[in-house]
C-alpha cells in the first residue's frame, strides 16, 4: 500500500501520478480516494473480481449494491435509464454531493448492482479524474463501521488492504450524500445527506 499525497503537489508531478493510477485501475488494482463527502474504496466497476476484492475489504454482504462514480453527466446514460425529472436533477445538482438510483443499463455487473444503480458525479476533481471507466464508490471502512473524511481517520484494517491511498485532504463537505431513488416519475428518498430532500423536490417540480 502506498499513501500519495496530491494537495499541494506540483501540477506537473500531480498528472503524472494520475496517469499512472488511471492504468493501474485498469490493471484491477484498489485505490481509496477523497471525493466531496467522505473517502471511499475505489475500482474499476465493470471488472468483477475487483469488485469482490471490495466486498472482502469491506466485510460487505454481497446483497447490499455499490454506487458507482462517473467522470461527468454525459456518461450517465451509457450506464442507466434517464427520463424527465432525472434529468432536472441531474442538471441542477451534478456534480455535487448526491447520488441518483436509477434503473441500470446491462453494461453493469449484477455483483455491483441488480436492477438500480447508484451514481454519484463528486464535485471533486480528482476522483473524477480517475474515472476514466466507472469506478465503484463505497465508504472506506469496514461496513458499520464510521465513514472516514480525512486519511487520518480510515480504519489501518482497510488501508493495509488496497493498493493506494490518495490523499486530497480533508472532504469539502466532510457528510454523506444525499440518496435519491428515482423509479418511473416518483422521487424517493433513501438517505438525506448534504443536499435537503425538499431542495431536489422543488428543482425537479415534485410534490411529495
């Protein structure tokens, strides 16, 4: 396991580095990365055995789905259904600190997510970044465990399991997102974090 520090880093140096953990994500290695909200374990998502690698990590129930994170709004129907109001949503708080269930598209593994699929956009250019294929986007800690929002504190257990570990600093936001799930023209709300439910709801025209 290696820590890189990237804030304060020469730009130049900084590319570089990211050029070379674009390739090892591709090469199915494990990375935890800052984003906007909270540290999370990353990997290429469409690669399985790098997704149960997390599972592992994680001491996750292969039930539970994994969100995923993109590189920018135009990737997103590549990978799930957008009707209407997904995209008032999407427009109006993307990239930022929310995720969006949406009916996935079959591009992504059932190990990640069966039927709907999470997906976050960070406003946090770094890990969007490195998402040069979806990356897989879950807390770095063991589940039940407290979310990390700084290196500092993820749990020695999961840092002494990944490849890499990407310091950015302290998350802009240091909380949660908010989780949304959109199914057909209803909005649902599954975890309001960062972002009040009643704020996506008036954005996207919809009286609950």
């Amino acid at each position: 396991m290696r820590i890189i520090k990237l804030y304060n880093m020469n730009p130049n140096r900084a590319k570089t580095i990211l050029e070379f953990l674009k390739k090892e994500i591709l090469n199915g290695k494990i990375i935890i990365c800052g984003t906007d909200t909270l540290y999370g374990i990353s990997a290429n998502a469409l690669d399985e055995n790098a997704v149960k690698k997390i599972y592992k990590i994680k001491k996750r129930d292969y039930n539970k789905p994994i969100s995923i994170c993109l590189k920018d709004t135009n990737e997103i129907e590549k990978y799930a259904y957008v009707n209407d109001i997904s995209k008032k949503i999407i427009n109006n708080f993307l990239p930022g600190p929310l995720t969006i269930i949406l009916k996935k598209k079959a591009i992504i593994p059932n190990i990640v997510s069966k039927e709907y699929i999470g997906i976050r956009i960070p406003d946090h250019e770094i890990i969007r970044e490195l998402s040069i294929v979806p990356l897989t986007t879950t807390s770095a800690n063991v589940s039940g465990k407290k979310s990390p929002t700084c290196v500092e504190e993820i749990d020695d257990e999961i840092i002494k399991r990944v490849d890499y570990v990407v310091d950015v600093g302290k998350c802009k936001y240091s909380k949660p997102s908010t989780v949304i799930k959109i199914i057909n023209n209803k909005i649902e709300l599954i975890r309001e974090g960062v972002i009040p439910f009643s704020e996506i709801c008036k954005v996207a025209g919809y009286e609950r």
